[in-house]
C-alpha cells in the first residue's frame, strides 16, 4: 500500500501545481489586460483630442464660409433689386408710351390730329423699348393685314 500512498502524493502535488500555475497565469493575464485598458484609454484619449481639434477647425471653417456666402447673398440681393428697379421703371415708361398711343390713336378716330402725350415720369427709355419692339417684329414694325390695334384696358375712354 506504500505504493498507492506515494501515487496519492504525486497526484497531490501535480493538482496542487497545476492550481498554482493557473493562479499564477490567471494573475499575469490579468495585469496584461489592466496594461491594455491603460493603453487603450490613452489611446481613446489622443483620439479625443485630435477630433476636438478638426471640430473646432472644421466650426472656423464654416463660420468663415458663411460669413462669405452671407455677404455673396447680400450682394446678389442688392443686385436683384438694382434690376427689378430698373424693370419697373421701364415698364412705368413702357406703359407710359402705350397710353400715348392709346390716346393718339383715340383723337385720331375721333377725327382729331395728331395727339402729342406729355412725357411722363421715368418714360426716357420708353422711345427705345418700342424702337426695340418694332426690330422683334421683322417687318418694320407693322401689323400683318386684317389685325386691329390693342388699346390698354386702363386707356379706354
């Protein structure tokens, strides 16, 4: 039995060693893996940081962009407004010559003479939009046979 015995103890001390090896490679894969979350919060740190950094860039940047596009939309606005002042003011001309027509053309029916209408207000470009639409025409200006002139709703009599 002393042979069993001996067997009992080697077996013992082989459970006994094996435990002891685990521990002891359970304690290293542990500090390991307490290295690695250092290094890997240092890491996510850094990352961090640079990424605050190109926000903050990336924000200067935009700002100065919409400074820029704000005074380009100001600058095309006041430019609109220039146009669509010019527009009206053309029109106003533009009416202004059709009404002397309207009328010129009512004296005449009523067997009057020519009718000089007065100038009116903002008409100086009036005598070049209609020279302008007479060129459209391509036939001088005149009507093709068998239409009548247009009289302005606001010119009738």
């Amino acid at each position: 039995m002393s042979g069993a015995k001996e067997a009992m103890h080697s077996l013992t001390r082989e459970i006994i060693g094996a435990c002891e090896a685990r521990a002891t490679g359970i304690a290293t894969i542990k500090r390991e893996v307490s290295t690695q979350k250092q290094a890997t919060a240092a890491q996510l740190q850094e990352l961090e940081k640079a990424h605050q950094a190109l926000a903050r860039k990336q924000r200067a940047e935009l700002a100065r962009g919409r400074a820029a596009l704000t005074q380009t939309e100001q600058q095309r606005k006041a430019r609109v407004h220039g146009l669509m002042k010019e527009i009206a003011q053309e029109h106003a001309g533009a009416r202004a010559e059709w009404q002397g027509l309207g009328r010129t053309l009512r004296a005449r029916r009523n067997g009057g003479g020519a009718v000089t209408p007065p100038p009116a207000p903002g008409a100086e470009g009036a005598e070049e939009l209609a020279s302008k639409i007479k060129g459209r025409r391509g036939n001088g200006g005149a009507k093709p046979s068998g239409q009548t002139a247009r009289v302005p709703v606001g010119a009738r009599a």
